[in-house]
C-alpha cells in the first residue's frame, strides 16, 4: 500500500510538499503519479513518473510543481509552488509495480490541500 503525508493549508502564492512512500514486499516501482480531486470535480492528473525518470504535468500546474522520486526509498514527491485556490483538492498518490503478491496498482487515502487567505 501507499503512505502520503503533508498536505494543509496554505496561502495563495505559498508552497506545499507533499510525499507518498510505497511499503511492504515490493521488488520493483514502475509508475508514480499524484492525481487531485477538487470538491464536486473528477479526479485529475497532476503529474507522473516512470521508472526510466520521464515525467509530464498537467497544463495547468506546468512550471509551478515538480515531482521527484526516490527508487530506493520508493518515495515520490510533488513540490507545489505558486498555489492557487485552484489548486485546493485532495491529492492522492497512485503506484503501480511488482511485489511478493505480484502486480499492485495502488491508492493512497488521499491528503486535504487547501489554498486560501
């Protein structure tokens, strides 16, 4: 399963990290992405990576969020700069690798970012 942490309120123009760690018997981490889920909206793509480092971004948080992973911790990070209201949504972390149990393709639970004065 997947652990993520941070997340809270912050104001417009602020900065926020938010990081989502990968536990139990796993041999390998293939994709890593963040996705977000405002009131009353589907979910979205915010940004993704793969195991050979590409990544992409949403148009609408290119230039202010970077994510980054660690492969050995199996750890990704997303650095958010510039935040928006907008950007007010549950952010929830998605894994996808091999593991003892084979194939996993997991969620975390989700952490609350609000942007406000």
């Amino acid at each position: 399963h997947v652990v993520e942490t941070g997340g809270g309120l912050v104001q417009p123009g602020g900065s926020l990290e938010i990081v989502c760690w990968a536990v139990g018997r796993i041999y390998s981490v293939w994709d890593m992405a963040w996705y977000r889920q405002g009131s009353g909206q589907s979910r979205e793509l915010v940004a993704f990576t793969d195991s050979t480092g590409n990544k992409k971004y949403a148009s609408s948080v290119e230039g202010r969020f970077a994510v980054s992973r660690d492969n050995n911790k199996k750890t990704v990070t997303l650095q958010m700069g510039g935040l928006k209201p907008e950007d007010t949504a549950v952010y929830y972390c998605n894994v996808n690798g091999y593991g003892f149990e084979g194939e996993f393709d997991v969620w975390g639970q989700g952490t609350q970012v609000t942007v406000s004065s």
